[in-house]
C-alpha cells in the first residue's frame, strides 16, 4: 500500500512488458526482453528541483565499455516503442525523463521485489527492467544514481560475463564515496529514501565481491583494515596460509578468550574437536556453530549417534538451517533412527522447497515404511529439481505401480531407458503392469458374452423386462468405458516401450513379455515369434548344465508348444503340431539328467498330448 501510494502522489503508473531486445553485441536475433513502461500524468509532475541540488551524470562510459554485455537492452518493436504502445524508459527507445521522486518510487518497486520474492537467478532479472529503467536516466541525484549502480552490481555480479564489470562499477561506487565532490549539498537529497549501506558495509561487501573473483590479496588489505577477523581468516586458509591464520586468532584470543566465534575459527582451521568444546564452554553451550561442526566432526569418524545428538542440539538453538536438518536426517538415517531421519528431512524442504536430495530421501523413507502414497507424491516433489538421474525415476515408477498409477510408471519406465540407452530393464515392474493388462483383458473377455445375451434378450422383447428400468446402467457405463480406454493406452505404450527394448536388447525374459503382449493384442504369428526368440536366447551351451536355466528353458518352450497347439487347432494345420513334436522330442532327448525335475515332466506330457493330437488329426500336413 506505501508503495501504491508513494505511486500516486509521484503522478507515475508503472508496468512491466515483453519487448525484443538485442542484448549482446553478438546477438542476431532479437530475443524476448522486459522492459519497464512508465506513464506519468502532467497534472502532478509538478516536481521542481533547486538550482543547488541538481543531479549528476548516471553512469560512465568507461564502465559500460568493458562489457560485450549491453548495460540496457536496444528494442526493436515498432521503431522506438514497447507493443503496448507506451514509450519506455530505455536508451535507445524514445526516453522519458524521469523526475527525482519518480525515480526513488522506480528503485522501491525494484527493493520491494527484492525483499518480497525468493532469493534465486529469477529475482534478478524481475528487478533488471526497473535497474535499466533509472541507468538509462541522463541526469540523477548522487544518492539514487549510487543505489542504482549498487543493485546494478548485486545483479551483475552473479553472471559471469558481467562480473568484471560489476567489479569495477565497485569499485568506481566506494571510490566516489570517499570523494569530496561531489559536495554534501548535492548528497543529502533523497537520502533518506534510498537504502543506501554504510560505508563501512559497502567496503566489506566490495572485499566479498573481490574474494568471488579471486582477488584475495586486494580482499584482505579491506578485511584488515575493518577489522573483519572472520573474513580474514577465511582469506588465508584460501591462500593455504593456516600458520598466519592461527597466529592471527591466538592474537585475538589472547584480547579477546571468551569468543566463541574466534575459538570455532581456530578448530576449522586446526581441525581440532577441543577448540569446539572451548567454544562451548565460553557460550556456556549457547554455540550452534561449535555444536554443528562437532557434529560434522562425529559423523566423519562413523560416530551416527552422537552426530544425530549433536544436530539436534545445534537445530534446537538455530531452527533455521536447513543444512542442518538434511544434515540431521544424515545422521539419523545411518543411525536407524527412521522417525528422527524422517523429521528431518522433513523440516529441510519445510525451510528449502528445492531440495531434491531432501525430497528423495523423505520418499525412499515412506518406502521403507511402506506408504505408497507419500512416497509417490514425494518422488514427485523430487523429480523437479532431480530429472537427470535414473535410480530416482527407478524408485519413482515402483511407488507408481504400487499405488496403481501404471501410467506414470510406464512413463518412469522410458525415462529410464533413455537414460542408460536401455541398459536398465527392469523385468520385475514390466511383469506386475503385465498380469494388470492381462487381468483386464480376461474381464473384458468375461464380459463380451454376457453383453451379448443381453443383446439377444432385448431383441426378443421380453415381456418380463419391460417394466424394469436400469437406472444406474449409465453411471457403471462411464467409469467402465474410462477403464477400458486407460487399459488400451498402457497396451500401446508398454508395446511401444518393448519394440524399442528388443530393437537393442536380446533377453530372453524381455521377449516372454514381448509375446504376451502380442498375445493380448490377438496376433498369435506375432506371439509365437517372439515366444521363439525366447526359447532361442536361453539355448547355449550352458542349458544342459544349469538347472535354473533349464527351468526357464522348460516353460519358454511349453509356452511356444501350447501356442502350436493353439494355431493348428484355429486353423486346422497339422504343420506347428510337426515343428511342437520334434522341439519337444529334442528337449527329451538332451534333457536326461533333469529327469527329476517337474518341468521334465511337463515336457513329456505336453509331447505325449501333441502325439495324439497328431494321430486324431485327420488334415494332412
């Protein structure tokens, strides 16, 4: 609402709009760009500035030569205009003059979605429009034209082909602070609505930005300067100076011994665990950092337990880290502590909804729990921030199956494949999804006579159903018809996902399912290749050696012999009751030490009964 308002009394209305935009120097092609639009309305721009307060230049050109990277983007709709009509506030585009109240109102929209929205690459490029807005201004007050330039560099200096710049436009903003010109007339205006640092804070965060791009040695001379301890320490164990980093903490103990923060600093750079209880002790256990290092410290050397202890000591004192809490779930996890590991991951995508590994882990727990159904919706959650890796789309299309989704699970299923160029099959979850299919597909079969005696009962017109009237027909009729469509849909996409298996993978039980397929499709020609392609995938020179094998050799093969049995029957051919004889009389032959075995037996009965289908058989072959 204060930033409504301070909008209205300015007499300004802002909007943020799509234009096309050439941002780089390399850029061809115009590309989609926001861009900020102001409309200001005459009757209250009546803004005068004094004669001693007049604005300086916005930027200099120096800084915006040393870039390939345009510092405001040069539009190309209609000539120099935005598709709304609107003339926008860009170099380049037909220029509004911006008054100074107007100006502070733009850089408090730009704070406000700083301070409103989450901190990721996104934020920043929601407050660009209104940064290249003020940048593109001819003349601003010092202390807008600095905050303008600071909010440039935060943004910048996350890019890595802005970075130098932002660096020198760092540069250049605490060189002009300590500058006497210009003067204070021309500093005080505005300042006390720009949130603008001290100058102090803008030093250190100059020395941070220095560190980000490698220039430690610069860094230090500020850090040292401020008396920034911490900082300093941190320089040195990067310059793999850790004598100098020690001699400066005993140093600082020695004024100071009852820090916490300085004895904590000593045992990361000693990697001493009694530095963190000194710490501890001085804080009267009041640390949460010594307690979360000794933590870390308990869980390297195996000590699960103690390091879930310790966390949730530390998570007591400090609640907000989710570090901490994946950390802890860590701990409890290879501690068996489920319930504990289960909090807290929990409490992790609680502080930090990205966290992939977080959610991963909280489904794999309901896993072990055996609630599908969390574990699905978790997987979900995981799978957005985790789509490159293939053990998760594994896990998630197991839970698919488990809670029924085995339209998801199909689709986990291919994303697998294409992941491991088809390496990973999983025969397991294509048998539970294939007795699905074949259990839908019996019922349909179950159903079709009793739909047609229906049909023959309503065409004789019988007189004892003539009152009756079958409300609730319609209401079965739908979810039934819905059924069935879902059912043919997994069919045609689990037949889709085979023929791209067995196009680069001969497995033997991968076919099984391949002509189980074509079974309930109704091509049997098809089926019986594919049920032979799987006899042939288990004959090798191991079969008459391995029992196991033989076993799967044994029902392939009867498979393939009852499907002989099958089409010769429908067609009235004795030729596949010749080819099931001399395949089953060549398994009797070799197969003599498994004659113990079940299957054996199987084996010659299923011979016996293609003999006499031969001698009953009447059609010549």
């Amino acid at each position: 609402r204060h930033f409504e308002s301070a909008e209205v009394a300015a007499g300004l209305q802002l909007s943020v709009t799509g234009a096309l935009g050439c941002r780089t120097i390399h850029q061809v092609e115009p590309k989609a760009q926001m861009v900020l639009v102001a409309n200001t309305s005459t009757s209250n721009n009546t803004y005068t500035c004094p004669s001693a307060d007049r604005g300086v230049q916005a930027h200099d050109s120096s800084v915006t030569d040393t870039s390939d990277i345009l510092m405001t983007p040069k539009l190309l709709v209609n000539g120099n205009e935005s598709k709304t009509g609107a003339p926008c506030v860009y170099n380049g585009a037909s220029t509004i003059d911006l008054k100074p109240i107007q100006q502070a109102v733009v850089l408090s929209q730009c704070l406000l979605i700083e301070k409103s929205s989450r901190h990721d690459e996104m934020q920043r490029w929601d407050m660009a429009p209104y940064i290249e807005a003020i940048g593109s201004q001819k003349s601003s007050y010092f202390i807008l034209h600095c905050f303008c330039d600071l909010l440039r560099v935060r943004w910048e200096s996350t890019r890595s082909r802005t970075k130098g710049r932002a660096l020198e436009m760092m540069d250049k903003l605490v060189e002009g602070v300590y500058k006497s010109t210009p003067g204070v007339a021309q500093r005080v205006p505005f300042c006390y609505v720009a949130y603008i640092p001290t100058a102090p804070a803008l030093r250190k965060e100059y020395a941070e930005l220095l560190v980000s791009c490698g220039l430690i040695g610069e860094a230090i001379k500020i850090f040292e300067d401020l008396e920034l301890w911490d900082n300093l320490i941190y320089c040195n164990c990067l310059l793999g100076k850790k004598a100098a980093a020690v001699e400066l903490i005993k140093a600082r103990l020695s004024e100071r011994p009852n820090d916490p923060r300085l004895w904590c600093s000593l045992g990361d750079v000693t990697n001493n665990d009694a530095c963190y209880e000194k710490a501890l002790e001085v804080s009267n256990n009041k640390s949460a950092r010594a307690l979360r290092s000794l933590a870390r410290s308990a869980y390297n050397r195996g000590d699960y337990e103690k390091s879930k202890n310790l966390w949730e000591s530390a998570m007591a004192l400090n609640s907000l880290y989710p570090d901490g809490w994946f950390a802890l779930g860590a701990a409890a996890l290879k501690a068996r502590d489920i319930e504990k590991a289960l909090d807290g991951f929990t409490r992790a995508v609680q502080l930090d909804p990205d966290n992939g590994e977080a959610w991963n882990n909280i489904a794999c727990l309901h896993m072990l729990k055996k609630k599908s159904k969390e574990a699905f919706i978790a997987f979900k959650e995981a799978l957005k921030f985790k789509r490159n890796s293939w053990q998760l789309w594994e896990n998630y299309s197991h839970v698919a199956c488990d809670v029924g989704n085995f339209g998801q699970a199909l689709e986990a299923v291919q994303m697998v494949l294409n992941m491991t160029s088809n390496k990973r099959i999983d025969a397991e979850l294509f048998e539970r999804i294939m007795l699905y299919l074949e259990d839908r597909a019996s019922i349909k079969h179950l159903k079709s006579p009793a739909a047609a005696d229906n049909n023959n009962c309503n065409n004789q017109a019988c007189p004892s159903d003539s009152t009756v009237k079958f409300v609730n027909e319609s209401s079965f009729e739908e979810p039934t018809q819905g059924r069935s469509r879902e059912a043919e849909h997994l069919m045609e996409f689990l037949g889709k996902i085979l023929q791209q298996i067995v196009k680069s993978e001969s497995r033997a039980d991968v076919w099984g399912l391949y002509a189980r397929w074509h079974k309930i499709k109704g091509d049997l020609t098809m089926c019986c290749e594919a049920l032979l392609k799987q006899v042939r995938s288990y004959q090798g020179s191991d079969l008459w050696k391995d029992r196991d094998r033989f076993k799967q050799y044994a029902h392939a093969s009867l498979e393939l012999c009852n499907l002989y049995m099958e089409i010769s029957s429908s067609t009235g051919s004795c030729r596949q009751l010749f080819t099931a004889e001399m395949h089953l009389k060549n398994i009797l032959k070799q197969a003599g030490e498994f004659s113990d075995m079940e299957e054996f037996r199987d084996i010659q009965a299923c011979f016996n009964e293609v003999q006499m289908k031969l001698q009953s058989d009447s059609v010549p072959a």
